[in-house]
C-alpha cells in the first residue's frame, strides 16, 4: 500500500508538473483575458459533468467489483467492469448532448456578468469541448477498473496526456495562441488518455471470443446493484462536485478576470492535494472495498485513522508554505507576458484563504472512499447536499465583503465541516455494521 501510494504520488507530480508548464505558458499568451475567463467557466462545466458521473457508476462499481472477485473470481468480475463501462459511456453520452442543446440557457445563467459577445464565445467553446466530456469521462471508468485490480501506474501517469496536448497545441499555434487553441490541445489530450487507458485495459482482459460473446449478452447479477447504488453517489457527486461551478459562477458576477483568478489559485492549491488526496484516494479505495467485502471492520476503522493522521501530517508544513509565501509562489509560477504584478496580487490574496483548505479537502476524501466502501450512500447524499447549499450561502455572504477571496473563504469552511461529519458518518455506520 505505501510503495503503491509513493508511486501514484510521484507519478502525479510529474503530471502537475506538466500540467503547470501549462498553465505557466496560458498566463505568459492570455494572462485573465476573456476569452480566458469564457473557457476556464466553460471547461469547470465540462469537468464537472465528468467527475459527478465518475461519481456515480464508477464509485458505485470498485465495491462491487472487489467483493463479486472475492467471492466468483477475476473473470465474473471484469465482466461486471465492462457492463458498467457500457452504462457508464451511454449517460455520458445523454449528459453531453443535453449540455451541448441547453448550452446557450446555461451560458446565460451562469454567465451574468458577461458581455454578450463572451457569452456568444462561451457557447461555442461549450459545444466544442463536447468530446472531451465523452473521452475523459469514461477514462474515469477505465482508470477505477484498473485500479481496482490495484494498477496504479498507467492509471497515474495517463492523465498528465491531457495538459500535455494543451501545452503541444500552443506550441504549435505560435504567436496565433486563443481560446480555441485550448480546446483543441484538451480535446485531443483526452482523446490520447482515453486510447492509452484501452489497450492496457484490454491486455488484461481474456481474448477468448466466447467470453465476450457471454460478457455482452447475459448482464451480470451484480450489475442491479452497482445501477441503484449508483443514483445516491451521482446525486451526491452532483452537489458535492458543483462546488466548482457554483464558485465559478458566482465569481463571474464580480470584476473581470474573478473566475481566471479564482481558478489559478485553485491550480496552486492543487499541487498540495496532487501529491496527497489524489494517490490516498486512488491507493486507499481497493484496499478499503477488500476490508469491507471481508467484514473487517476493525481493520477498515485502524486504516482510516491511520492513513488521515499520516497525509495530513504531511500536507499541513506545504499548507502554512502556501499561505505565507503566496506572492512569491504565484509570481514564480505565473507572473510572466501577459499576467503582470497586479495579477500576481489579486492570485496571492485569494490563495491565502484557499490554502486552509487542504488538511480538511485531504480527511474528507480518505473519510469519503471509506464511506463509499460502506456503500453508506444515503449519509453522504445527505451531506453533499447540505454542503452545497451552505457553500453557496456563504459564498454569497462572504464575496460581498471579500470578493473572490471570499469564495475562497468559503471552501474552506465547507470543507471542515464535511470532513467532520463525513469521519463521524463511518464512524456511525462502521459500529453499526460490529453491532449487526
């Protein structure tokens, strides 16, 4: 467990990295232009859809997928995977096409403090990004498969495909560099991430035909139950996950260049969480769904205190780093062509409140994967919806005063409160599953 986390750690760095030459070379061409601001609102959107459908089906499938392996074996169990990669592709599909026809009534909504020609452009970068939702999404599905059967290197690496097209694009786009040059490079960065995830997936699977034949025409059992535990993980996902659309929106009824603001500080943010909540909860879910499917309930409680004392530890020093060397952390990573000292001011100071939210983001997602393994779907609805409507009250008390540093502000309380009540939610159900 702890060389597979140093190793999903390491490999996430690298992808941050990447992903940093990035957003290093977007600041140096857009800095917070519009037609940056239009496509960070418009890719959170797409993003979001994604995640909150990867919430839904594939953390659905991971606990039933390890106990159908412990109890019918390897085969039985992959073909559950491939069913669920079906239903998984078909409401990405649906989703996108819904998105891509109702686009120009949820630029308008979301976009209110935009002028009409950058809600126009926002429109238009929403439907071209189309294929990324479809591509990433399911990637989503593919990489919980794969790390399920506890392979976490292609699993790892593979994401760093996408900001890597972004940064190929640009390159190649000169001194000719616009929105549209984004959507391109994610496009065909997500495109690659999806093919690369396939064929190792595919290697794993049998090539026998009648396997296949057999996988695709009689459903498996387990099948019904990853569907109905499926809807309270999306709902959840759906309030829990909006988050970021719901800052994103309500940064763009404040000054221009509030959402590109917003967003950079979140990228820093970022490289904390890369290197800590990202590989915990990419490592720590097959093994929390094999205690779960052995009923050992002990066990499952020690390695959640355990793993929540351990990465904190680590994140708190890189947490206070954040927050005390802001402006010196935003102007060495972005402050360069376009994006000048006043951009540099107006990042650091939103970045000072973002930081605190680490150690909380960090408890709450361990906390969340053990609850996902419980299969304690009607708690964590129960807060993620709870958490959504405090976040936007918040969000609309505090930016009034703070502007968007107050957003910020408001994250963080949100997710202090979630990781309590998400720790004392296993907690709950762990004594109740002893006591049964």
């Amino acid at each position: 467990m702890v060389s597979g986390f140093l190793l999903v750690a390491l490999l996430t760095m690298v992808g941050k990295i990447v992903a940093f030459a990035k957003d290093a070379l977007v600041a140096d061409k857009l800095g917070i232009a519009d037609e940056l601001d239009a496509f960070m609102l418009v890719f959170g959107f797409f993003t979001f859809a994604s995640t909150v459908l990867a919430g839904g089906l594939p953390e659905s499938f991971v606990p039933a997928y390890a106990e159908l392996r412990e109890r019918r074996g390897l085969r039985r169990a992959d073909r559950l995977g491939l069913q669920c990669g079906a239903w998984h592709f078909g409401a990405l599909l649906i989703c996108g096409l819904l998105l891509a026809l109702a686009a120009p009534w949820v630029v308008a909504w979301a976009t209110q403090g935009f002028a009409p020609a950058k809600q126009a452009l926002a429109v238009k970068l929403l439907r071209g990004l189309l294929p990324f939702l479809l591509c990433f999404g399911l990637a989503q599905h593919v990489g919980a498969w794969l790390r399920a059967g506890k392979t976490f290197l292609l699993a790892a690496s593979a994401p760093m495909l996408v900001p890597l097209g972004i940064v190929i694009a640009m390159l190649l786009a000169g001194d000719q560099v616009n929105a549209w040059t984004l959507v391109s490079g994610t496009v065909w960065g997500a495109v690659a991430h999806l093919a690369v995830m396939l064929v190792a997936l595919a290697r794993r699977l049998p090539r026998r035909l009648s396997w296949w034949r057999c996988s695709l025409r009689h459903a498996e059992p387990g099948l019904r139950v990853v569907l109905r535990n499926a809807l309270p993980f999306l709902l959840g996902g759906v309030a829990f996950s909006s988050a970021v659309v719901v800052d994103q929106t309500m940064a763009a009824w404040l000054t221009a260049g509030s959402v590109a603001v917003l967003g950079y500080s979140d990228k820093v943010c970022a490289i904390v969480l890369a290197v800590t909540a990202g590989p915990a909860a990419d490592v720590l879910f097959p093994h929390f769904a094999e205690l779960a499917a052995r009923r050992d309930w002990d066990g499952l409680r020690k390695r959640l205190f355990t793993s929540a004392v351990i990465i904190v530890s680590a994140a708190l020093p890189m947490t206070l780093a954040l927050c005390l060397l802001a402006p010196w952390i935003v102007s060495i990573l972005f402050q360069r062509g376009a994006f000048g000292p006043q951009d540099t001011q107006r990042v650091a100071e939103v970045l000072r409140y973002s930081s605190f939210q680490i150690p909380f983001y960090i408890v709450g997602t361990v906390a969340a994967r053990v609850a996902v393994s419980l299969q304690a779907s009607r708690f964590m609805l129960v807060i993620s919806f709870s958490a959504l409507v405090l976040n936007a009250s918040l969000n609309w008390l505090l930016m009034r005063h703070l502007g968007a540093a107050g957003i910020a502000l408001s994250t963080t309380i949100v997710h202090c409160i979630c990781a309590i009540a998400t720790c004392a939610t296993c907690l709950i159900v762990i004594r109740q599953k002893e006591a049964a």
